[in-house]
C-alpha cells in the first residue's frame, strides 16, 4: 500500500562457497530481506537456488565463467561488482581484490573502484549502501587503504560498521601456523548523514564455519515497493538433508514464512 514503510533488513558475508556454510548461509536468509553474498562461484543461478531453503526468492547473480586450466588449477573471472536499486535504495554488493603489493592488482583494485564511483555517480539522491568484503583493513597502510579512504572523503561517505559500536574488531579470522590471523576487511559504506537511521552489526554466531563473519544491516521506515509475485518466480526444490536436524528446523521455519509471503532476495 502507498505510503506504508518497513524495516528492511540486509546481510553482508563472504560465504567462501554456499556449500561450504550452506546452514548459516540458510540462518542469515530466514532473519534478513537481502543477503549480499561474495566468493561464491556458481555457473548456473540454480547451483545457488537449490541450496537456499527459501520458496518465494528472487537471485541475481553473474555466472562465473571459466577462462583457462593448468596444471589442475580452474580460474574464474566474474564481475566484482553487482548492484540493486530497490524503491529509493541502491544496494551495491563488492568483492574487491586483496592487496598483494603488485602493480597489476593497484590497477585491478583502482578499476573495481572506479566502478563502484561510476556507480555512485549514477545513483545521487538515492540511498547507497555499498557492502561486502573489500579486503581493507583501513589500520594497515597500503594503497588499496588510500584509494578506498580517497573515495570515501571525495563522496561524503563513512565506513558505517567501524563508526558504530560492535562486539568484536575483526570480520576475518583464520588459523596460520597455528597463529591466529584477523582484520576487519568486510565493510558497509554509506553516506555520513544516514547514520541515525542505520544499525549495523557484526554477527558472531556458531553456525558460520566461514572465515568470514557477516555484518547485518538494519533500515528503518523504508518505504514498502511492490513485491515480486510468486507465480513469477521458478521455484527450484532446495536440496536438504533431513537427517540433520539444523537443516531440517530451518526448512520447518521457512515453509511457516512461506504462508505469509516473505520476499526474499539474493545478490551473489
């Protein structure tokens, strides 16, 4: 109805292959609208429908193509970065390169952020959140950290997970020579004067068996836009093993959601 507003709820996370953290990737679509998903490599839109419990969902993705093959080694080159405009919001979903101090990855990180500036620039007077795993630690110092900090002054804009209050000062962890490894490198940008209406969080939760950690994101009195109906979607069988009964309690609370008509979406 015209004039009704919501609160809308979006999840950030590299998932390091759905099948991989398949019941927390499950978790996060049963309590968010949104779930932005990076290092996910999938050449077909149904090799992620069939592992999302949700029925009524909607998936944009880019196929991951192949483009060469040594030595055992399969590389896939897709785009980086993807968008959403949803009503007044852009959504934009990044997976930016890590800093390996190469001349070719300065370059690939400065054309991904040209991108997301052409993307911006396109978008102003709507609300842009750009979210997902930038591999930058704004504490290190390296020219991936100056380019991203140079974007966000040159356009107003805070790292708004860093600017609140959170639990823990990390979203990456891993285990290296039995040394752990973290930095904060998963961010949600956003315009500086929006911070009233934003809460963002990073979850801490025993279902990710991820390196990363997600980062929720939560708008208030968004207005509502027409919902995608059913009958227009392709609803594929998700693959679930009903032995387990983490997977099976999630696909019980999903057909419970199913008879309200949740919309669900998904940006991979």
């Amino acid at each position: 109805m015209e004039g009704q507003s919501h609160t809308l709820k979006i999840a950030s996370i590299n998932v390091g292959g759905i099948k991989n953290n398949i019941e927390y990737l499950n978790a996060l679509t049963l309590t968010h609208n949104i779930v932005c998903i990076q290092e996910t490599w999938a050449m077909n839109k149904s090799a992620i429908e069939q592992n999302l419990y949700c029925f009524i969902k909607t998936v944009y993705f880019k196929p991951a193509r192949k483009f060469s093959k040594t030595g055992g080694t399969v590389r896939f080159c897709s785009y980086r970065v993807g968008f959403l405009d949803y009503g007044e919001i852009s959504l934009i979903n990044v997976y930016l390169p890590f800093f390996d101090g190469s001349l070719d990855n300065k370059f690939e990180f400065d054309q991904e952020m040209e991108i997301i500036q052409d993307l911006f620039d396109q978008r102003i007077g709507r609300k842009i959140y750009i979210m997902g795993d930038m591999n930058t630690d704004i504490a290190k110092t390296n020219h991936n950290t100056f380019s991203l900090l140079r974007f966000l002054k040159k356009n107003n804009l805070t790292l708004l997970d860093v600017k609140q209050t959170q639990t823990t000062d990390f979203t990456y962890r891993k285990i290296i020579n039995n040394k752990c490894i973290t930095s904060w490198i998963d961010h949600v940008i956003t315009d500086q004067s929006m911070d009233d209406e934003i809460t963002c969080r990073i979850l801490e939760s025993d279902l990710n068996l991820g390196d990363h950690q997600a980062i929720s994101t939560t708008l208030e009195e968004v207005e509502k836009i027409e919902e995608v109906k059913p009958e227009h979607l392709k609803i594929d069988r998700p693959k679930i093993k009903y032995q387990n009964h983490h997977q099976r309690r999630m696909y019980q609370q999903e057909l419970e959601k199913l008879l309200h008509k949740e919309p669900f979406y998904s940006m991979s």
